[in-house]
C-alpha cells in the first residue's frame, strides 16, 4: 500500500509523530508550507484567531499529488479545539484527490474529535483510522503502544 502523511506542524511535534509514522509505514512525507511564518508571539496570536475564525489562510502548491496514494494520513495540531487553518486549506484543495484516508493530532488536551469530525466533512469520507497524543505524552514511550495500534488499524482498513 502507497501511503502519504500530510502534516501542518508549528512547533515541531505533530512533526515528530508524522516522521515516526512515516518510518513504521514506509511513508512518504509531505509538510504543509506557508509563505509566512508563524514565530514569536504575533505568530502565536495569528494561529489562535484564524482558529477562532475557522480560516483558510494561503498554503504553497503541495510538492506530492495525493491521487497518486491509496491512503493519505493527515495530522494537525489542534488549535482553538480545533483544526489548525493551514490542514483546512490543504484538505479543501485536495479532497477529491484522497482514496482513503486517516487522520491524527498532537494536542495540549482537547479539541481531537472536533478536528477529526472536521476532517471527515471536508475529506467526505470516514477516516481508516484516527489517533490523538498529548505533547505531554511524546517524549515518553507512553505514545508508542496506541502509534503501533493506529498503523495496525491502518493495513486492515
Ligand atoms: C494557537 C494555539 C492554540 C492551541 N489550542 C489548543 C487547544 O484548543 N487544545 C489543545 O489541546 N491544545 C491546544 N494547543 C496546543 C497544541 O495543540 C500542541 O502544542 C500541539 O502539539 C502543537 O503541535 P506542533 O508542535 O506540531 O505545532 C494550541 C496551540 C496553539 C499554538
């Protein structure tokens, strides 16, 4: 199975779990672009109000064509209980080019089934698979039983 994870990541860790799926899949990675970064505390403030506002913001022409995949994983951090704007715009411009897909999050704590609803409206299908992990969880080994789970689930979907 050609899989893709997608991943839109500000701070590093919705990164981290895309590249340790990417590994146990034998995936190839695609990471959301912006022109503009979101660094420093305006940064900050620009990512909690187009999470307020449910934006689409500007995203770069994506460099992998997910048709050519049978399963796209797409991880997001979760904003404002929500989907980070940057996954929105990616998901709206390439949705009818997903065969199957599954989802994941990193999060402070809350907000994973509103995105995963989300994302399962703007992809117009239900996700193969979904996995949620704390930022407080990654550093530790405590993540890698349910990781192991979620790929599991992901080649009986
Ligand atoms: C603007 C902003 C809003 C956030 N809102 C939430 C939230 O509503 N719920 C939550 O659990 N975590 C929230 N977080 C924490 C992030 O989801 C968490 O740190 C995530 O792992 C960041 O992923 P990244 O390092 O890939 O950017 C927020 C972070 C930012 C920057």
């Amino acid at each position: 199975m050609k899989i893709l994870v997608v991943y839109f990541s500000r701070s590093g860790h919705t990164g981290q779990v895309a590249r340790e799926l990417a590994a146990r899949c034998g995936a190839e990675l695609e990471a959301i672009r912006e022109a503009r970064g979101r660094d420093g505390p305006r940064g900050y403030w620009r990512c909690a109000w187009q999470a307020l506002i449910r934006a689409a913001p500007p995203i770069a022409k994506a460099l992998k064509d997910p048709a050519g995949y049978d399963l796209v994983i797409i991880g997001t951090p979760i904003w404002n209980f929500g989907l980070a704007p940057p996954v929105r715009s990616y998901v709206r411009q390439y949705a009818g080019r997903f065969r199957q897909v599954a989802f994941f999050c990193t999060e402070g704590g809350s907000g994973d089934q509103r995105a995963f609803a989300e994302l399962g409206r703007l992809c117009g299908k239900a996700p193969v698979a979904t996995f949620a992990v704390t930022e407080k969880e990654l550093p530790e080994p405590a993540h890698r039983e349910p990781l192991r789970r979620f790929v599991a689930r992901l080649a009986t979907g």
